[in-house]
C-alpha cells in the first residue's frame, strides 16, 4: 500500500512539474566565449553571450576583405600577383609571382578556401597597397556601424595585437553584405572553378552541407583567436545570421541557435504599406500613407503585445491648397515592451487631396447649375 501511495505522489509531483512553466531561453546555452544571433533583415537579436567583447577574429576578417573587392566594381579585371602575396603565411590557394587571375577568382579563393595570398593579392590590386586597403577596411566598418572593431591587416592573421572585433559587429558587417548578390552568390558556393581551369576549389565552411537551411558564411582559426565562425541561414521567410568567437563546438552551436531561431520566431507582418484607415482626423481621413510594409520577427507570444502608434502634425488653417501641406506629416512607430522596434515615416496624398477638392467644386457648379436654371431650354 506504502509503494502503490508512493508512486501516485510521484507522478503527481511529475504532472505538477510539467505544468510549470519553463524559461526555454535560460535553458540554452553555446561553447563559444562570445556569440550571437540575429534576424538579418530587422537586425532583431534572437540570441546573445557577450556579444560586445572584443576578441580576434581570425579568418571571418575576409568578410569584409571579400565585400571591399566586390564594390570596388573591379570583379572582372586581371589581377597581376606580386611578389609579396605568394609567401603570406598559413592557409594559401597557391598563388605564384607574376601570375593573372582575375579578381572573382580570387575572391572565391578568399571565401571558399580562406586563402591568406587570395587576401594579400586583393589588397594590393583594390588598396593601392596592403596599408592603403587596411584603411579601406576601417572606414568602412566605421559606415556600416562597427563601434568595436579594428582591422589590421585583410586576412585576420594573428601579426598584430591590435586587431579585432566582436560578435554582434560581425554579424551587423554579414548583414551588410548579404544585401549584395554577388556576396551571397559567392558565400553560398560549394565548388568553385576558376575562369582559366587552373583551380577547382571546394567550401571550407562544413555548414553548406551540414545544415539543410544553410546559405554561406566563413570560417576561421589562428592558435591565438581559436575557432571562430560565421553562417547564415534561410527558413521560409526567416533569414539568420549566427556569429561564434572562440567555439570548439561552433558547428553544433550554429545548428542549434538556428533550430532555435526558427522554431521560436517568424516574419510577422504587423503593417502593410499604403494608405492607413481608421484614422480619426477628417482631414487625413483615406489621404496618408507608408510607403514601406513593417515585417518583425516574433514569437507566438510577441504577437499579442505589438502595439501601433501615429502621431500626426495638427493639421493647419494654411493648409487649404494641396502643395501647402508637407510631405511628411508625420510618424508610424511599432512598440514592444514599451520599446520601439521599428518606425515608418507617414505621408500625405496631395492628389487625394486635388480629386476630392476638385470633386467638391464639381458638385457645387451641378447645384448652382440646378439652382439658376442654367443649361434649361426656354
């Protein structure tokens, strides 16, 4: 009788516990000393450890070695080796001095095979020099908004102690350049051929075969940065950038933080562009608009808290022409948690504004018309 009191407690105490809500977030967790994970499109971050510590990079530097190359509009011209690229330390593509190859070539050897003579000799043909393409580099972090990074060289080599970055800055460079084609077209590769047959080379990064939902990304490892990792992901309309600094477990992290990412969030389109209804104002009553839809990523959760605000200019006793009244009248903001997730600047529709006008006076000239007679035989 004891046992039989016994087990009906502990399986009480089992359905009690299954009943209690569980944090899914505290319970995952990643090897790397610095990671993050973040929506590609909003920069919405779904996951984070100590994203902001600056650490070195390793070979994820040709990243923005890689893009520099593709915008410099350079992609078709030959590429004449100097002496210097052929003897760069470490992982190589094999280049020789004095040899032609054109620069997408070299870029796929920068990517796919993380060619550290690939990175050299792109340096050389885009910068000018290794120090004047090293300024290039920094300039443009510095656009796109990488507030903890320095780059010291175009192959993240560990000869300078002063090079580095951080998790969340490589991620926001990676969402820099997977809006260009031609990046995401190189990043994504598998086997790559170069124009004069001389070198077939195959991705490095084990992801692209690993991971079903896998669309590119770069690999890297010095003795002193350890693994480091970068890869993106597309699921349906979700698309993820996951970042891994220090990571002896980078490829099973990066699946995890995207199974993760896709089984808790998704694209959720909280406004469409074109003209806002329900608005109270008779004078902007069918007459503003955005003219860009507002998709965020959320959880099922998150859906039932997004909240809309719209704050509109009071309209003015000047305003009685159309071309009187601003374009932008004024603001869309998305709240979440008392936090502003995204914003859309309202506008007006001066040619709403004409046809009504213009429809008004139409109908007072048919009453005036009815009212005198005018157009009456007799």
């Amino acid at each position: 009788m004891r046992n039989f009191k016994g087990c009906v407690l502990l399986i009480v105490a089992f359905l009690l516990f299954m009943n209690i809500p569980q944090k899914v977030e505290g319970a995952f967790s990643v090897q790397a000393q610095s990671a993050i994970l973040i929506e590609q499109n909003t920069g919405r971050i779904l996951f984070e450890k100590d994203p902001h510590e600056k650490m070195r990079i390793a070979s994820i530097t040709k990243i923005m070695t890689a893009i520099l190359a593709i915008e410099s509009g350079k992609l078709d011209e030959k590429v004449k080796v100097s002496s210097r690229a052929p003897y760069t330390e470490g992982s190589s593509i094999y280049l020789q001095e004095g040899q032609e190859i054109t620069l997408r070539d070299l870029v796929y050897g920068l990517m796919l095979r993380s060619g550290n003579d690939a990175a050299v000799a792109i340096a050389e043909y885009v910068g000018g020099s290794l120090e004047g393409f090293v300024y290039l580099m920094n300039q443009k972090a510095e656009e796109i908004g990488m507030m903890n990074t320095q780059f010291r060289n175009p192959h993240g080599l560990d000869d300078h102690n002063d090079h580095y970055s951080t998790a969340y800055d490589m991620a926001k460079l990676t969402q820099y350049a997977m809006r260009n084609e031609e990046y995401r077209e190189i990043s994504s590769t598998k086997v790559h051929k170069t124009e004069d047959g001389k070198y077939v080379w195959r991705n490095k990064n084990k992801m692209l075969n690993l991971y079903e939902y896998s669309t590119g990304g770069k690999t890297g490892y010095t003795k002193l940065a350890k693994r480091t990792l970068v890869s993106t992901a597309s699921n349906d309309s979700l698309e993820l950038i996951a970042v891994t600094l220090n990571d002896s477990d980078d490829w099973n992290d990066h699946m995890n933080m995207f199974n993760r990412g896709f089984s808790l969030y998704e694209n959720v389109l909280i406004k469409k562009d074109g003209s806002l209804e329900k608005i109270d104002d008779p004078f902007y009553e069918k007459k503003i608009f955005i003219d860009r839809e507002i998709i965020y990523p959320l959880t099922e959760e998150e859906k039932e808290q997004v909240k809309v605000d719209v704050s509109l200019l009071k309209p003015s006793d000047q305003w009685d022409d159309p071309e009187d009244v601003p374009e932008k009248v004024g603001q869309l903001a998305v709240i979440l948690n008392d936090e502003k997730i995204a914003e859309r600047a309202i506008y007006f529709n001066h040619e709403k504004m004409e046809q009504e006008q213009k429809s008004l006076m139409d109908h007072f000239r048919a009453l005036f018309s009815i009212v005198t007679g005018a157009g009456q035989d007799g």
